[in-house]
C-alpha cells in the first residue's frame, strides 16, 4: 500500500483509540495593538471585533481536520496582546477589556483565551501595577479568560514587588471565587522567562514580537509514550529514551502537519509546535505513569527528577527531528490536579511540594495545579513564585507556579475542581515564614551568566 | 486527494460488499484493498482517491461511520497525509 504499511495505519489508529493521542490545543494568537484606544468602552469593542472576526472559524476548522485526518482536537483557545499594554490608558478601568474578551470567546465557542497578561520582569509602571491588581475581579467576573504575569526572567532578574504583590493578588483571586474553591486561581499563572508563543492555558498570551495572527499547536500523547515503554521491560534507559524519542517523533509530526493546515484554512501565519507531554485526569494519559513505567514505585520516590530528566530530553530530541519550528514550552507537565498518577501520589504522600519543585528543574513548567491550604500567608505563595523564578532565572528555562489556596481547606481536605481540570488533596507548606525576605521588595540581580554580549 | 479506509472488527460475511457498496455508491474509487483475518478479527486497509467524491473527506467519514455501526466494526477515513508524516522522515 503505496509507502505506507498496514502496522503503520493500526498503529495510528490504535495510538488515538487506545492511547488518548490528541492535538490537545489549537490556539490562535491574535494581536490586539490596533485596538488601542483612550477609552475602556472604545478599546474593549474594538478587542471584541478584531478577536470575533479572526477566530470565527477557529471550532469549524479544528472540528473539520479532527474528521479528515482522524486525531481529534481538544481545545481551540485563542491568545492575544498582553491586555495591561492595550489598558495603559485607563488604569482603574482594565475588567472592561476582560469582559470583552469572555464575551467574545464565548461568541466564537472556544474554550479559554489568555493574555490578561502583563510583563514585569524587571520593573513594573503605575498602569501595569494596576492592571495586576485588577487580576482578582477579571477572573472572578469571567469564565473562559486566563492571566499570567511574567515576574523575571535570566536577563533581567527577578522583580521582588511583582512577586510581593502576586501572592496578595492570587489570596485575593481565591476569596472572591471561594464559593467554588478558589477556582479563579486555576486561571492564573506566574512566570519566569515567560514565552511569547505558548499555546497552552493558563499562561498562554500573544507576544509583541509576533505577528499579526498566528497558530500555535500543542501536541500530546503521554498515554502513547507509556504504551510505547509497556514492552520495554528489561530495556537499558538509553534503549527507553530512544523509544521515546521515536514516538515523540511521530506525535510531533501530526502536530505539525495539522497545525500547517489549520493556519492555512484560517488565514494566519504557522507559529510552532508546543511538543509538551500534557496530562489530563483520565486513566492511560499520565506523565507520572510513564515515570512509573520507566521504573518507581511511585512518582515523587528518589530517583524522579533523574527519570523527568530523560523523559524531557528524549521527547525534545524527538520533536526536533519531526518540526523544524518547536516553540511555546515544550516539556513534559506535572499539574498535580490535571494526572491521575500525579493526583494518587501526592493522596498517600510519595510526593511533596518539596519533590516537585526539585523537578520543575528538568521540566517545564513549575508548580502546576497545586491545591493548599486556604490559611496559607500570601507571602508564602510569593516565596513559592521567588523559589520557582529562581530555577528558571539561573537555568535559563522557563519556570512557573499556579496554585490554588483554597479558602477553608486545610491538609487531607480534597477540592474537586471539574473536567480537565481534575481534582487535588490539599498539600502541606512550610510553616515557616519568609515574609521578611519577601517584604523586602527590589530586583533580585540578573545572574552572573546573562551577561554574554 | 486519496484517504485510507480501515475497517476493524469481528469477520462475518459481507463486510467488503457493504463497504465497497457505500463508496462506490459516492464515487470513491478503490485503488488498493488488503485483508486479513487474524483469529476472528477482521482488518481491512483501503487505499481510496477521492478526486470525483460527491462527499468531503469529512462527510465521508460520518457516512462511513454509520454504515460501520450498522455493520458491527469500526470504520475510519483519514487523509493519508497523517500515515506519511507520521510514519516516514
């Protein structure tokens, strides 16, 4: 049969009946800088437009090549301009453009749009602490918009106010949203060296180094992965990065080849492929289990990190062959809400805070979907934001942190937050205090290695 | 533009007939077939060219969906792009 053989075909078939293999996301990047007005009312409006008329088709299309190739499409979620850009005019008035684009994502039946977004990383003007603080309300009064705040980066070091003022900004987001377990803080994420092209929520916005619109697609497959590892019993760990990479290979280039396509049915530019390994709570779609496979007990005994290490890296080397444009995050996620082997380990304790935050050193992207206790002190969720930023400053990657405090809730409680989104037992933190050294404010230095002009 | 069909499920009488029925019957040409039986599972590959189709690529899929369903296998039309990229560098 011309190239192609039949265990080829059963094998594709088999990877998306089987093993979960889907596009998870595909998101169009949308700038909005044209949108710019004096006014809340006349910027929002015109944001609604502009959002409305390029991402009309975005359902139809994702639907149609979801039937003609037989991957399904999970989500189509579109990203625009960091909205505090398009809000500098009228500080105190920013909720106007979140309503907007809630309104307008619901006109156009995608699932999410982020980029209520705002870049800080070295130093934060009136307009844009503003904008921050208006974060709580935006997410509370909306459904589908998601916010992110870029709080360092390895060039610029680390803005200790923005951290100072995230941890407020993420207890306030929980309290308004408390009758629903504080769930406005799953649409928020605080980054280090945030990228300009990701396609995933919560942290996806629309860079000003892009284009006018853009389509970024995020593959996945972690159920692929683990079922490629099933028959790899007595395997070397270099025979199992292979393997992974080979499969990397092959999702990636689905990605890619429907990704090509849906910019050309949408009229935009082809951005990147996103060739992280993203989780969802059903069973056979877990990165923790592919850890496991590879050789733990439980995800979070000793030897994770060296485990996450490899898998990272082989999915990279994989996806790199098979897309000459990778971009976004392109890692393996560990949302502790959003994987069922994530969600088993930190109910009967194999994995910790402590655990996870040592391997968001190998991996994108932080501490992800992490429920703890409502009581814990917004300069404690700082302190997580400034340890976070820090790996991701010092190794030059991208690092974040999307943690959920849940109002009344303490350790051994659970919070159930629904679909994708899954469901937690609420973590330990350290009951220690850093509020001095959070309170203290300034830029951390940019490190020594940033310097390489 | 030329699609795969695959045709999975339990062997019985009259499957190819069925199938081959239903394209024909939209002018889709079969341009290459292979079967096999492997203990009592029935896996039938098609090559197709849709170029005088009177469906899409994606009607064809939903109408061969149905006609899967009344037969008792699983019935997949995928554009045979997704098996190059996937499978060949």
């Amino acid at each position: 049969m011309s190239l192609i053989n039949r265990n080829q075909i059963i094998e594709t078939i088999d990877m998306v009946e089987k093993e979960h293999f889907d596009v998870r996301t595909i998101t169009m990047g949308i700038s909005l800088l044209s949108c710019i007005r004096e006014s809340a009312e006349e910027t929002a409006r015109l944001c609604y437009d502009r959002i409305c008329k390029k991402a009309e088709n975005i359902v139809k299309v994702a639907r149609e090549l979801g039937e003609e190739y037989g991957i399904p499409v999970i989500n189509k979620r579109v990203s625009v301009t960091p909205a505090s850009i398009l809000a500098a005019n009228f500080p105190g008035r920013e909720t106007a453009l979140a309503k907007a684009f809630d309104k307008a994502a619901e006109t156009c039946g995608i699932d999410f749009l982020g980029g209520y977004s705002a870049l800080v990383n070295k130093s934060m003007t009136s307009f844009e602490r503003s904008f921050i603080e208006s974060i709580p309300e935006a997410l509370a009064e909306t459904k589908k918009v998601c916010s992110s705040v870029n709080v360092g980066s390895s060039k610029s070091g680390i803005n200790m106010d923005a951290v100072k003022l995230l941890g407020e900004t993420i207890k306030r987001a929980a309290e308004l949203t408390r009758d629903a377990d504080g769930i406005a803080c799953a649409k928020f994420v605080a980054f280090c060296n945030a990228v300009e092209d990701n396609p995933f929520m919560a942290g996806a916005f629309h860079g000003t180094g892009e284009g006018e619109t853009v389509i970024n697609v995020g593959v996945s497959g972690p159920g692929v992965v683990h079922h490629a590892l099933k028959n790899l019993k007595d395997a070397s760990i270099d025979e199992v990065a292979e393997t992974i990479k080979r499969t990397a290979f092959k999702i990636t280039r689905a990605g890619s080849l429907i990704a090509k396509e849906a910019a050309k049915r949408l009229g935009a530019e082809f951005g990147i492929v996103d060739l992280s390994l993203a989780p969802t709570p059903v069973i056979g779609d877990s990165v923790a289990h592919i850890l496991e496979e590879i050789g733990l007990e439980s995800v979070g005994a000793h030897g994770t990190t060296a485990a996450l290490a490899m898998l990272n890296d082989a999915v990279k080397k994989g996806g790199v062959m098979a897309s000459s444009s990778v971009g976004g995050l392109s890692g393996a996620f560990i949302p502790v809400s959003e994987d069922i082997g994530m969600i088993n380990a930190a109910r009967s304790g194999a994995i910790t805070l402590a655990k996870l935050e040592a391997m968001t050193a190998v991996c994108s992207v932080g501490i992800d979907m992490v429920a703890i206790p409502g009581d814990t002190p917004a300069s404690t969720i700082s302190g997580m934001i400034a340890d976070e930023a820090a790996i991701g400053m010092i190794n030059n990657k991208t690092t974040a942190v999307r943690v959920i405090p849940v109002p009344g809730k303490k350790e051994g409680d659970s919070v159930e937050f629904g679909g994708l989104l899954g469901s937690a037992p609420i973590m330990p933190v350290s009951p220690y205090s850093c509020e001095k050294l959070v309170s203290r404010g300034g830029r951390m230095p940019a490190p020594i290695h940033s310097n390489k002009n | 533009m030329r699609a795969i069909v695959t045709v999975i499920g339990k062997d019985k009488s009259g499957i190819i007939a069925k199938v081959s029925s239903v394209l024909a019957a939209n002018d889709v040409n079969i341009e290459d077939i292979s079967q096999t039986i492997v203990s009592g599972n029935f896996t039938m590959i098609m090559l197709c060219d849709l170029e005088k189709s009177r469906l899409s690529l994606a009607e064809l899929n939903e109408t061969m969906r149905h006609t899967g369903a009344e037969a008792g296998v699983s019935i997949h039309v995928q554009h045979e792009d997704i098996f190059n990229a996937m499978h060949n560098v």
